[in-house]
C-alpha cells in the first residue's frame, strides 16, 4: 500500500470485520454512526484506548490503520488525525450531540474519561494527582521507552551512547513507577486513566532491558492489571489485525517521514 491509498486492512464493530474508512463523510472525516471509531493499530498507543473502551464497556468499532505500511497518509485517516499517528476516535456522540474526532492517546483518555465518568476522580486533589501521572506517561514515559526501543532494536546504526542513554533512563522511569506504586493497588490508588496510559508501555519490559524482578511493585502491578478481563478483550482484539511487522518496508515508512511528508507535499 502507498502514501495516500485509502484502501485498508478491516476492522472489529462487535466481531464484525469492517473496512477502515467506511462510512466516511467528506466533511472532518466523521462516520455516519452514533457509535465511537477507534483509529487504531496494535503499539502501545493503540492499546491504551481499546483498553478504555472495554473497560467502559462501551460501544465501538475498530478501524485499523497499518502504520508499517503508509495508511496513516489515506487522505481520510489524516481528516481525523493531522499528525498521521494512531491512535484516533471519532465518536458519533461528541460534545452537544456532533460528530467528533480527536487525536493524541493521552486526549483521548481525558475525553473519555469525562464522557463516561470512569476512570478519573471527580474530586479536584484526586484528579489533579491522575492528571499528573498521566502527563508523566506522555511526556516521560512513552517517548523514553519509544526511544528504547527505536535505539536498541531498530536503528540501522548500533549507537552505545543513544542505547546506554535510553536505557539508563528507562530504569530511572521504572524505579520512580516502582515507588509510586509502594503501599498503593494501581498508582493513584483506584484504578484510573493513569494506569491505562502506562500500562501497555511497561509489557514488552524485556524489550526495554529491564530485569522486571528488580521491581516487584511494578511486576505486581503489571500481573495485575494484565489479568483484568476488559484488558484481556482488548489484546485479544489486537491480535485480530494481524502482526505488526517491523520490515524493511515498515521502516521506510516509519522512520523516514519528513516535512514534506507531513504536508503532503510527497
């Protein structure tokens, strides 16, 4: 597939495959379907909205976008997300009842946190301390392990300076996730959108260097969480797109965007 083919891979809607764009209107790329639109491919990005959405039971489709093989530049999927990342909704039920899209993982969470009522405290101490934890995934956490990973398994050049940086800061993260956690179920307490950010970051632990019994709270937390039946639904279906190959092809795509890329210009 080619930057700007809107053709696609297919998607779940209550076990039904659907294909990604349909549905699709012209105008800001909203569906014509009252349910929510998950933009989505199996990263840790993706995982942490499927796992909202099943958390709160509810109703949605899937729409995959193959990042490894250029459809986030479907003229359609960049209507929903300039940025050209996943994930992405559209939820049919937006604000005063429109049709409504939004980008960024971490936004999304927000959004749908205050739409349902679940998963962010509605007093202010107690949302404020999610809110932080939540920014900490986005800011910290997420781009570091990202870098982690891009360095130690996918760069075409072994860089020891990059992959030491990484991964020293991937266990300063770890060990400031470890004490947060220490006297405390999930890391706020109750179970929150903080926790479902960072989650499915902290999964492929092995891939990132860390020695996962040098954080006990951290492993329990993981066990945890990975044994919650709404998770389980969630990576199951993520099995459904198929593998997310790492080929060739997928790191053109992903690893040599450009500014011209981004404004469509190639």
């Amino acid at each position: 597939m080619t930057r700007g083919d809107s053709r696609s891979l297919t998607g779940v809607r209550d076990g039904v495959w659907i294909p990604a764009f349909a549905g699709m209107t012209g105008g800001g790329g909203e569906y014509n379907s009252p349910m929510i639109t998950l933009h989505y491919w199996p990263t840790p990005n993706g995982h942490k909205v499927a796992i909202f959405l099943e958390e709160a039971g509810l109703p949605y489709r899937v729409a995959p976008v193959n990042i490894g093989r250029g459809e986030q530049f479907a003229p359609e999927f960049l209507a929903v997300s300039p940025n050209n990342r996943i994930p992405a909704i559209t939820d049919g039920e937006g604000p005063g009842g429109a049709p409504f899209s939004l980008f960024e993982s971490g936004a999304i969470l927000f959004y749908l946190a205050e739409k349902t009522g679940r998963f962010l405290p509605q007093t202010p101490r107690e949302k404020h301390e999610t809110m932080q934890w939540l920014m900490w995934q986005m800011g910290g956490l997420g781009p570091m392990l990202g870098q982690n990973h891009h360095f130690g398994q996918y760069a075409p050049e072994k860089i020891p300076y990059a992959i030491a940086r990484y991964e020293k800061e991937t266990m300063r993260l770890y060990s400031v996730l470890e004490k947060q956690l220490r006297g405390r179920e999930y890391i706020c307490g109750e179970y929150t959108i903080a926790d479902i950010a960072c989650y499915p970051w902290t999964v492929p632990h092995e891939k990132q260097g860390i020695v996962i019994s040098d954080y006990p709270e951290v492993a329990r937390w993981i066990k945890t969480i990975a044994e919650r039946p709404a998770v389980v639904r969630a990576y199951e279906k993520a099995k459904l797109c198929g593998e997310a190959k790492m080929d060739d092809e997928a790191k053109k795509v992903l690893f040599g965007q450009t500014g011209e890329i981004a404004r469509g210009e190639k």
